[in-house]
C-alpha cells in the first residue's frame, strides 16, 4: 500500500528539489542514495586509518625501550640486519635467545661504547697482482662450457681479464673460485635430466624450473645439460621416501639449535638445505641440517 503523503524535501547529494513519500527519505533517487553510501564507506575508512595512524604515533619512540629484537636494535645504531647479526654470532654484542625471540638490552647496546677500543684509521689491503690465467680453450676444455658462456659468466661475475696479442686471458684464481662454488655435491651419484623430469612426472619445462627452485632441489650442469638430483626430486615428489630420519619441521630446529625463524631460514637458504612443503608446513632436511649445525663429537 503506497503512501498517499506528498513532502518537498531537497536531496542531500546532488541538492535537487524532489517531492518524498516518506519523511525518512532523504535522497532524490537510487544513484543518489549508492553514491552518498560510497562516500559514507570512505570516509569511515579514512577516519579509521587517521585513528590507527595517532595511536600508532602515540606509541614510545624505539629510543626509549629497554629490549629490542635485533632489527630495532639495527634501526636505532643506524646499520643493516645482516650487522646486527654478525655481532650477535661474534659475541660483540649480547643477546638473550628465548623459544622464539631474541632480545637485546639497550644497556649492552650502551657498553658497546663505554667500551670501545681506540679508533684506528683503515689501510686498504693491496690487492695481490694476477699472475696465472686461462686462455678461453682452456677454460671450455676443463670445464666443458661454450665460448659465449665463458664470456657471459665472466662479465655477470665480474671475473678479471686481460688481452695479449689477440687473445683473451681469465684469472685462474676467479674462474676456479666461480666453478668450486657451482660443484655439486660429492655424496650425489644419481641424476634426472630436465627432459627425464619432464617425461616422467608429466612437467612443462617451466614447471621443472619452479619445482626445482622451490623445493632447493640440487643441481649440476654439463655444457648445455641441466641435471637435478634423482633423490631430492623423487623424495619432494613423493615417489621416494627418504631414509630414517627424514625431516625436522621448523619448530623443531628452531628449538634443537636455539635459533630464530629469520636464522634458520637464512642457513638453510645460504647453504642450500633441502625442504620440502608437506601441506601447510615446511619440512627441511635434518641429516644436512645436523651435518651444519650439530656440535661435534668428542671421542
């Protein structure tokens, strides 16, 4: 049943005149009424924001704490995350390791200064002159790659050269550093090719790649021949289980090694540990993990 009353009522968002049936009704039509309901929603939103934004800035300023994790303590010396760190392992600076958390006392942080041995200006070390090199042939002979590789790695590398009667001569010390650090590992004596992976797990060559990365599978690479390990791939596949034991899970190294998340991750990246995802969790190797980080035995 329509309402019989009739009010001239002015819109209150574009200001027209319009004849209202109700005396709630405050807009002329429904793109009145969506666009005021938009605004509305903005300026809530905006409101919130300023609200968290003072709240926020009402907080104590990081000069004044008496804790800090070690990326306050990096912000308040003004240096970077990995220094704060290496302070941590060289035992510069003093740390409390909770499960989970570490801390720094701002009054250590003031020691280190209270402390502090006499500046000494830095010599820059001389650098010792180059004197062996491979010729190019060498290098593709030794290390079976193509002439446009030995140049492209050499330049993204920033391996020292040098030139004598039409020939190009490379540091011996920096290509052998380059290829040490490339070798796979020793104890791994089976090998897929990509195109082995492909076929039998039903990958696209790209996949391939991203399992690989993911999944920090190990690698070796012949001329123009990748090859990634038989057992990382089939283990992350789950075609293979791992010999006994397999896998900590993060919480699990986290409190055996008394390390952070932020470390753990670090070593595990840095010295390319093999994980794996098993649902939501991440499970990383634990005989590599113990080979790294397990104290010696004393006989």
């Amino acid at each position: 049943m329509s309402s019989n009353i009739e009010i001239k009522k002015k819109c209150k968002w574009c200001g027209q005149i319009f004849i209202a049936r109700k005396t709630s009704t405050n807009y002329c039509s429904h793109k009145c009424n969506n666009a005021a309901y938009k605004e509305r929603i903005r300026q809530e939103r905006i409101a919130a924001y300023q609200k968290e934004f003072i709240v926020s800035t009402e907080e104590a300023p990081i000069e004044d704490k008496e804790f800090y994790t070690p990326p306050e303590a990096a912000k308040l010396l003004g240096i970077s995350r990995a220094s704060i760190y290496r302070y941590m392992a060289d035992n510069i600076i003093k740390v409390v390791q909770f499960k989970g958390k570490t801390l720094i006392r701002r009054k250590d942080i003031e020691l280190l200064f209270e402390n502090a041995v006499e500046y000494k200006k830095r010599v820059p070390l001389e650098k010792a002159p180059i004197t062996d090199f491979y010729t190019t042939a060498e290098v593709k002979e030794k290390f079976n790659v193509a002439e446009s590789w030995v140049f492209a790695i050499a330049k993204k590398s920033n391996i020292p050269r040098t030139f004598n009667r039409g020939k190009t001569y490379w540091s011996k010390k920096h290509i052998d550093a380059y290829f040490a650090k490339k070798a796979p590992n020793p104890d791994i004596t089976e090998w897929y090719s990509t195109q082995e992976i492909q076929e039998k797990f039903g990958m696209t060559l790209s996949a391939v790649y991203c399992f690989a990365s993911k999944n920090a599978i190990p690698k070796k690479k012949e001329g123009i021949m990748v090859y990634y390990s038989k057992k990382h791939v089939d283990i992350a596949k789950g075609v293979a289980a791992p010999e006994e034991p397999k896998y900590y899970t993060v919480p699990e190294a986290m409190e055996k090694f008394n390390l952070t998340r932020d470390q753990l991750y670090h070593y595990a990246k840095y010295h390319n540990i093999p994980k794996v995802k098993k649902g939501k969790y991440t499970l990383i190797s634990k005989v590599e993990l113990d080979k790294l980080l397990a104290a010696p035995k004393i006989e």
